[in-house]
C-alpha cells in the first residue's frame, strides 16, 4: 500500500503521452497508488497496450487516442474522458517534443507543430479540464515541462519557447482555478526514453548535470507523485525541477 499522503486510491487520471516514455511510467506509478488511469496518445495500439498494463494490476483503464497539439482535439478529449468516469482528479499534460534543428532551418510548418504540441494544445486541454474540476469537487494538475524552459541550449528554440509559455501559464493558471485546482509543472531534464536512441553513445550515458548522467524514466515518478498526491497540499504554481542538477 502506498504512504497516505501518496495514496491515490478512488482517483482519476487523464495522462496525454501517455502510451510511452515519462508518461507511461507515470501511468503506472499513479496505478499502483491506487488510481484509474485514462491514456491519451495519437496511436490507439500503444494506447490499449498501456492500457492493458494497468487492467492487470487490478485497476480501470481506458484509451482515448487523440493529436495532443490539436485545439478541437483537445476539446473532445476533455469532454470524452470526463463523460467516460464522470470526472477527473488528477490531469498530466505529458505529451511533447523537442526536435533539434538549427534555428534558420525550422519551419513554418515544424514551429507550429512543436508550439502546438508543447503549449497550444497543453493550453487548450488544461483550461477545459480545470473549468470542469472548479465547477466540482476540484483537482490536480500535472504539466511536463523541460529544463530548456529554464536553460535554453541551441537549436531548441521553439521548444525551449514552447516551455517557458507552458511554465507561465502554470503560474497564471494555478491563480485563475485556485484555489479548488492545483497547478504545476515538472522541468525534466534528460531521460532515457525513446528519443534517446537517437542520442550518442556518450549522451546516453554521461551529461554535463550535477549527477553526471541521463535520469531513467522510473526516476520520474516521485516527483509526479508529490505533484498529483495529497503530498503537495501547499504547492502549486510551481515548476519542479527533475533534471539531475542541470
């Protein structure tokens, strides 16, 4: 049994990206504390895989496949998960990416997708589910930001834009649906998810952070947990940083 101020037992959580990656960790961390978990990813298989991880542990799982960087997809997702359990407690805007292009060579097209999925859409999903929490017994709230938001490094410049835009919204929002909702953000550093793969040798095992490495993506989870659990009664408005002393 998780500790009391971690037990998440008779809660709901909406995670986008939540298929793979931080998201699926988190996922089945917030499982085994007792919570039933909605997964919101683009592809419904990796959805239903995930989904099938939690069933087996004893809890209820749905997948509702949805673009996490589309306005009206955000819309219907919202309206879905929350007709699906009647409400949601716990929301994790997890989905994201950060590709790395020089500047003069992004896109018109690349920068509104990467703004898109990293804020629009965030944006979008996170008003829709904390009017709904407001008008009834409240919630948590959940956004992954990156440690770009806070140290920009080249060739990252939507990205890291995208996620300074996500960390203020955070703050003006844990203002706007306070005091019922809480609202905060993690800035994750490094990981080894799948993007890692596309990484060096050397990137994948050694970093210029305080603890000299990339996290593992279980290495997440007590951070969300503090977050999305009675743990953080008294924080929000908050970026936490989980990124190995970057």
């Amino acid at each position: 049994m998780p500790h009391p101020l971690f037990d998440l037992s008779g809660k709901i959580a909406l995670i986008t990206g939540g298929s793979r990656g931080l998201g699926r960790e988190m996922a089945l961390a917030f499982a085994d504390a007792g919570a039933d978990i909605i997964i919101s990813s683009r592809k419904a298989e990796a959805c239903e895989a995930v989904v099938a991880e939690i069933a087996a542990k004893g809890r209820r799982a749905l997948a509702l496949p949805a673009h996490a960087g589309k306005w009206d997809e955000m819309d219907r997702l919202a309206a879905d998960a929350w007709d699906a359990f009647g409400r949601i407690d716990i929301l994790v805007a997890n989905a994201g990416m950060g590709p790395l292009v020089p500047s003069h060579e992004v896109s018109e097209s690349l920068f509104d997708s990467v703004v898109g999925l990293n804020f629009k859409g965030p944006f979008r999903l996170i008003a829709n589910i904390a009017h709904r929490m407001t008008q009834n017994d409240g919630g948590t709230i959940l956004a992954t930001s990156s440690i770009a938001s806070l140290r920009p490094t080249p060739q990252v410049v939507p990205y890291a834009g995208a996620k300074a835009a996500l960390n203020a919204m955070v703050a003006s929002m844990a203002h706007e649906y306070g005091p019922k909702v809480r609202i905060n953000a993690i800035a994750a550093g490094p990981f080894l998810t799948d993007i890692a793969k596309a990484w060096t040798e050397d990137a994948r095992e050694r970093t210029d952070s305080a603890l000299g490495r990339p996290g593992r993506p279980e290495e997440v989870v007590t951070s969300a947990l503090f977050l999305a659990s009675p743990a953080s009664s008294f924080v929000t408005g908050t970026v936490l940083r989980c990124d190995g002393g970057c």
